[in-house]
C-alpha cells in the first residue's frame, strides 16, 4: 500500500480501496440514505452538510453519544456494520501495530457539491478512548475534496490533502486531537459513483468510544 506520513501519526493511504470495496460502501450508503438528516448545532444554526451514525449516535447539539437519535427523531441509531471493520483493519494495523482495541461506532457524512465542514477536533469519545489517542479511520467515496488538517490549536497552520474516491486517512496518538474540516468539494472530478452520489461525496469516520 502506499502510504504517505502527513504528521507523525498521521496516515494518508492514495487510490487504497478498490472499485468492489467502495462499490460496498456505496450500496451500504444508497441503503442507508433515508435516515441521513442535517444537523443542526447548539446555536441553531445547521451544519452545511447531511449525517448519520452507526453503533451510537453522535449529537450536534451537546457533542455526545447516545443509544438514540436524541436530536433528530428520537429513534434507535443504526448498528454499526462488521464490514467496516473489516475494511479498516489492514490500514488501523498498518498505522498502529499494537493497537488492540478495536474501532466501534462511525459517524458518515454525505457532502453534496456546496456542502464543507469547518475547522473541529473529534474529542466527544470516552476519556479513556482519548488519552489513548484511539485512533480514527476515515474511508472517502465519490467526489474530491480539499480536507484540511492543522494542529491542536485552531490557529495552527493548514496542511491541505486531496482526498479522492478510494483513499484512506488514519490518524491517532499525538495527532487525535488536531484540528481538521472540509472546505471544497471538487464534483467536477468525476469517479465512477457519481451518478449514486448525486456528484457528492461520502466519508466514513470509525472511532473507538
């Protein structure tokens, strides 16, 4: 696989799913696609992007975890899918050989052509789960984006990374807590699901809670 360092626990893995590995990610989405929903945070306003969860939901309105989608329709999460795993082990133990714990829940994001995310840290797990720098894997599918990824201050300098339709990102340890978001999504690239994807992009983030 190739593998670039981005930070010194940072992964960024080029071109590494395959056409049936991101067709399997397409199809889990497309069958899924009911249930995604616009967030809307504790200030009102609403995120400029669609989400849903699998193993626990995650809340845009308190940053918590919960059995039940508290803040959307009070229905029970959906469960997280063992192809996920199976999908990120070969990159989780590539990034981080001795990391046991395993990966648990998984926030998907559905980003049409104006859709971004601006700058966050994803500090809502577990203390324990943080502390240990857990770290996180994120599968892209569909359109390219500019992902943005900078330090453990929100003023710390950007690095940009073109993700495109089969890459992978792991990032853990001392870099779990820095600072990243979307700021472009480039529908003008076209890969072979952007038709599914109304020209979009899907993310799939995996977390140990």
């Amino acid at each position: 696989m190739k593998c670039e360092k981005v930070y010194e626990e940072t992964f960024y893995y080029q071109s590494a799913l395959s056409y049936l590995e991101q067709k399997s990610l397409v199809k889990m989405y497309l069958k899924m696609r009911d249930t995604f929903y616009i967030p809307k945070l504790k200030s009102g306003h609403s995120m400029n992007l669609k989400m849903t969860c699998l193993g626990l939901h995650w809340s845009a309105k308190d940053y918590s975890y919960n059995d039940i989608r508290k803040d959307v329709d009070n229905q029970p999460v959906l469960p997280f899918d063992p192809i996920l795993t199976q999908l990120a082990d070969r990159f989780l133990h590539s990034s981080f050989p001795h990391y046991s714990h395993g990966l648990d829940i998984a926030i998907c994001n559905y980003y049409a052509p104006s859709s971004t995310l601006g700058l966050h840290k994803d500090d809502s797990e577990s203390l324990e789960s943080l502390n240990r720098g857990d770290p996180i894997v994120s599968f892209s599918v569909g359109a390219t984006c500019n992902f943005q990824m900078g330090g453990l201050k929100r003023s710390n300098p950007l690095k940009t990374i073109e993700l495109n339709s089969g890459d992978v990102l792991v990032f853990g340890g001392t870099d779990r807590l820095r600072y990243h978001g979307v700021n472009k999504i480039k529908s003008s690239i076209l890969s072979p699901f952007s038709s599914f994807l109304n020209n979009g992009r899907v993310n799939f983030t995996l977390r140990k809670l």
